[in-house]
C-alpha cells in the first residue's frame, strides 16, 4: 500500500529540502507522455510549474521532477578538468 504523506509531513519535508547544503541551480523535469509513442519531453527550468505538471498529470502523463545541482559541462570542459584517479603508481 502507497503512504500518503500529509500536510504536516510535506511541509517537513520540504523544509528539509530547503536545508541541503547542496545549492539547487534549478530543475530538470522530464514529461513522458501517455500515448502510443510514450515520447519523453525534457526542460531545465529555474522554478517549477506546478500548473504545468499538474496539466500533465491530468493528461495522463507522467512526470518527473530532479533538482539540478551543478551546470552541464561542455565537452572541452570536462577534458580540461582534472582527472579523478591515480595517473601514475
């Protein structure tokens, strides 16, 4: 059985979310559409919509929202970067 949360809970919630000490730069949201192509639309976005999504749900649609933090690196960018592991022993 699927736990609801309520009212309370969501707002503890959200505020533990709002605590991270991760900086959210944005989100990514992601609507996979219920149809016979189950197409995926992605967006980045500063701040949710939530009369979008709920436009979706309402659809039929189902919808995925991830917290974005840190900026999609260029392909130049992450060559330049420094390695992670060990380049010598």
């Amino acid at each position: 059985m699927k736990k609801r949360l309520m009212l309370g809970e969501e707002e503890g919630n959200l505020s533990k979310v709002a605590e991270s000490s991760n900086p959210v730069l944005g989100y990514r949201l992601q609507f996979l559409s219920n149809n016979e192509t189950q197409t995926v639309h992605k967006v980045e976005v500063k701040s949710v919509d939530f009369h979008d999504v709920i436009r979706h749900l309402r659809q039929g649609d189902s919808v995925l929202i991830t917290p974005k933090l840190q900026e999609n690196l260029t392909k130049k960018q992450r060559q330049n970067r420094a390695p992670w592991y060990f380049t010598h022993v």
